[in-house]
C-alpha cells in the first residue's frame, strides 16, 4: 500500500514539473522558436538611437531597437543588416560581433543590438579615407532579401541626429530581447 502511495506521490510531482515547464516555455522561447517563421523586414518597427558622447572618445555608441509590429509572433535569427550612405559614395556596414541567438519574438516584443563606430573629430571629415556623414541608415530584417528600410538617427532625446563615422564597419553586438 505505501509503495502505490509512493508512485502516486512521484507520478504527481512528475507531472507537476512538466505543466509547469510547458507553460515557462511560452511563446517567448526559443524552444518555440521552429515553429514560427522568419522576421520580415516590413512587419518590423526600426529605431536608431545614438547615445551621448562622452569626453575625448574617439568610439560612438548608438542602439538600433526593433520591435514586431506584425500579427503573429516571428523569430528574429541572426545579425540585421545596418549601413550608412554618403549618397552614392562611400557607406559604413554593420559586422556582427559575437554570436547572434535565434529570438522567438511575440507580437509587441521589441530586440535591441548595441553599435560602435569611430566618431570623425570635428574639422577632420576632409581629410579621413572614409568619412560617411548621414542621419539616415538603411536596415532590413536577418536573411531578409526583400530591401531595406530607410531609418532617422536620433539622440535620446528624439532630434534628428547625424552620425558622422569615420571607418568603413560599424560594430555590432549581437541581438538579445529587451526587457519590458
């Protein structure tokens, strides 16, 4: 009698552990990931912040934040393309830094990815090889061969902002979902 006691006892935490394990891996997990379907550069809302300067340095920080403004949750997998233009001439891409994990993002969820780039010393952009000053940049979504997006740079303000980058690659840390 108490060994069936034992087995029921063992059976319930058992079955305790997996509802509670099924309902942790919710649509925000990664494990749901294979069953939802690519981001989609259209079905997703882009922002580019650059962030304040600090004194005497020579790198820039900007944030590029991503948020799925689609119907039904996507996974973002992968490096998102990210490059400034001079017109015709000279741009800077983004190269990913680090290794980008698939993100199964649900409707509303938002990914932020951290950029560097070298700022051009004021007077300077004359005399350095690249020198790309826009406040726009072209994004698109991970293995998205559809185009890109035209995005505003903006300080953490909100103002229009141009990005003066004196380098041909703009680093790029790896995506991760941003808390709420």
């Amino acid at each position: 009698m108490r060994r069936r006691s034992l087995l029921g006892a063992a059976a319930a935490a058992l079955t305790l552990t997996l509802t509670a394990g099924l309902a942790l891996t919710g649509c925000g997990s990664p494990r749901m990931a294979p069953l939802h379907a690519n981001c989609t550069t259209k079905g997703l809302g882009w922002k580019v912040t650059v962030l304040k300067k600090k004194p005497r340095a020579a790198q820039r920080e900007a944030r590029l934040s991503v948020v799925n403004k689609g119907t039904d949750p996507c996974v973002f997998s992968g490096f998102p393309a990210f490059a400034v233009h001079l017109g015709k001439g000279p741009q800077s891409d983004a190269r990913g830094h680090g290794r980008a994990l698939p993100i199964d993002l649900r409707r509303g969820g938002k990914v932020t990815a951290g950029l560097r780039y070298r700022d051009c010393p004021k007077g300077s952009l004359l005399n350095e090889p690249v020198a790309v000053t826009n406040d726009t940049a072209v994004v698109s979504a991970p293995h998205d061969k559809a185009g890109g997006r035209a995005v505003v740079a903006r300080d953490e303000e909100g103002k229009r902002l141009r990005m003066n980058i004196c380098a041909d690659t703009i680093w790029m840390d790896p995506p991760r979902e941003a808390a709420e």
